[in-house]
C-alpha cells in the first residue's frame, strides 16, 4: 500500500521520541552526571536549586546524578530482557505452530506452565538463589526476567504460524524440497514481523516493571543506581511522608514515560497490521479525499472503512460498456 507511511502517525512519532530520547540517556546519561551519585559531600535534604536540579538525598546524594546514570542499568535490562524473551517466544511458537503433534503438545504444556506461574514470586525465589556478586550484574538479572516474559508472545505466535503453516507459500517452499528450520525462519518468521514488534514492546515494558520492582524490595544489588533503588532509598528514608517528592517522583515519572512511548509505539503497529486502522499514514490530501479530518486528536484511533461496492447487474440484463 503506497499510501501508508507509519511516521507520519503522530503516535508513533511521539513514542519513537520519547525512546529515543531514554536510549540517548542510557549511552550519554553517565557522562551527564554533574557529580558522583554516591557522593556524600553536599547538605542534605535539600530542595531543587541551581546546584542541585532534583535537590538532594537524606545523605547528601545528588538526586539528578543518580537519575542520570540509573537510566543505564534500567534501559539495559528491559532491552536485553526483551530481546532474550521475544527470541524465545519466536523459536518455541514457530515451533509448536509448524510442527504440531506431540511437539506442539510439549511446547504448548510448557508455555502453559510459565502463564501459570506467577511471574513476580519466581523472579523472587530464582533472585534469591542468586549469589550476592550475581544481583549486581545488569545482564544476569536481565536473563532471568526473560524467563518469566517469554510464555504469553510464544501463544500468540503459536497461533499465527498455524494460520500460515497451510499457505500457498509455505506449500511452494515445501514441494521445492526446502528444510524445515528454512521454511520456519525464513519463511513464516518474517510475515509474523508486526506481531513480534509488538511483543518485544510489551516485553520490554514488562521487563522494566519487574526489574524496578526487584529493586524497589530490595532484591538487587543496592549499590547499583537504577530508577528502581533510588525508589528504594526514598521509600526507606520516608521521603514520602516527609514531603521530599524530587526524591522519588523523577524516577517514577521515566518510568512512566517510558512505558507511554513503548503503548505509543505499539498502538502504531496495530494501525499498520489491522487494514481497518490504517488512517495513521494518509497524507493530508488523501484525508480529505475520503472525508477524513485533517488532524486526528492524539490517543483516538478513527476507523477507515471502505466504500460499499455496487450491486452487480441482474442476470440477463446488459450493462453498458
């Protein structure tokens, strides 16, 4: 469809910014920092100023330091959760999806297994199992969270293979002699592009909530800066109740951002996959030759639909040329 240009949607370029933005902050965010966060020479409890533009901790921390350079150990978890779990949905889904039979059966009783578990009391007890070096390690406690987000993507891919797996295309691939893992990967896996975006971006949302939350109990390693151990600290030195909100609401509020830049981009996709949803790329000219409003408001998603076809001619009756 030439008509389509999925940046031009104002959702997805609005979350496109905002991650781009936090990934900037994830490379150049420590260099950024005006001074050590585990630096203990400033007053404490001070508010923002001039010195110090989130104030600082109960110990004298600059709290802008500490967000800059947790925006690190955060991002780079959920991404590389994100993308251990989406590589594992793709390979189990496709799997059970091709194959079927008893593969299918297995693959299907374990991704049931995982949805069944809950995810935050596993990652609990694997932490806990944990030696005390390894909870300071970003990519170990990245591996672990992708064992508990892979289950629900694996299902939803399982049933789009098995959608395709009786295609014309995938019978061509077949009948030509092509492998199995050929006609999986290269054949089926790269229709299912739209689908496994939008799993890796709810991966990586759900794996920011589980790492902050492992942090925020304090399960992680606490002398490693992340959004989720300045919470932590707040919530230990009742910044709360003590009115100090430049304490904990910065790391909230990334948080919260970047979770509406990953429902912004996803929103995005399902307006590229869904044919009746595909208003987010007409250009202006094009809108208003459908009837459509110039502008959309952000955050509504309005209904392209398709012009009535005519009623053929009745049998018997001749139609002009």
């Amino acid at each position: 469809m030439k008509s389509l240009r999925i940046p031009r949607s104002p959702k997805v370029l609005l979350g496109m910014g905002i991650l781009v933005f936090f990934l900037l902050l994830t490379i150049i965010g420590p260099y950024l920092a005006p001074d050590d966060p585990n630096d203990t020479l400033f007053l404490p409890n001070t508010g923002p100023s001039a010195h110090h533009w989130l104030g600082t901790t109960s110990l004298g921390q600059d709290v802008f330091s500490q967000l800059l350079v947790g925006a690190r150990a955060t991002m780079i978890v959920a991404l590389l959760a994100g993308l251990v779990a989406t590589i594992l949905a793709t390979t189990i889904g496709v799997t059970a999806g091709y194959i079927g039979g008893k593969t299918d059966d297995g693959l299907t009783l374990l991704s049931n297994v995982f949805l069944a578990l809950p995810g935050l009391p596993l990652l609990i007890v694997i932490d806990s199992y944990l030696p005390v070096g390894s909870r300071s390690n970003a990519f170990i406690i990245g591996l672990i969270i992708s064992l508990t987000g892979w289950a629900w993507g694996a299902r939803v891919i399982r049933a789009q293979t098995m959608s395709l797996r009786n295609r014309d295309f995938v019978e061509a691939s077949r009948i030509i002699g092509e492998k199995r893992l050929r006609i999986m990967f290269s054949e089926i896996a790269p229709n299912l592009l739209p689908i496994l975006a939008s799993s890796l971006l709810f991966t990586v949302l759900y794996s920011i909530g589980a790492y902050v939350t492992l942090a925020y109990i304090g399960l992680t390693s606490t002398s490693v800066w992340n959004w989720g151990t300045m919470l932590y600290w707040a919530q230990s030195n009742n910044a709360p109740l003590s009115g100090e909100w430049y304490w904990f609401v910065p790391p909230g509020l990334c948080i919260a951002l970047v979770g509406t830049g990953l429902a912004l981009l996803n929103f995005g996709i399902d307006e590229f996959i869904n044919p009746r949803l595909r208003l987010a790329g007409l250009t202006s000219k094009q809108r208003r030759k459908v009837g459509l409003p110039r502008r959309v408001r952000l955050g509504l998603t309005p209904v392209l639909r398709q012009p009535a076809r005519t009623n053929p001619a009745p049998l018997g009756e001749v139609t002009s040329p």
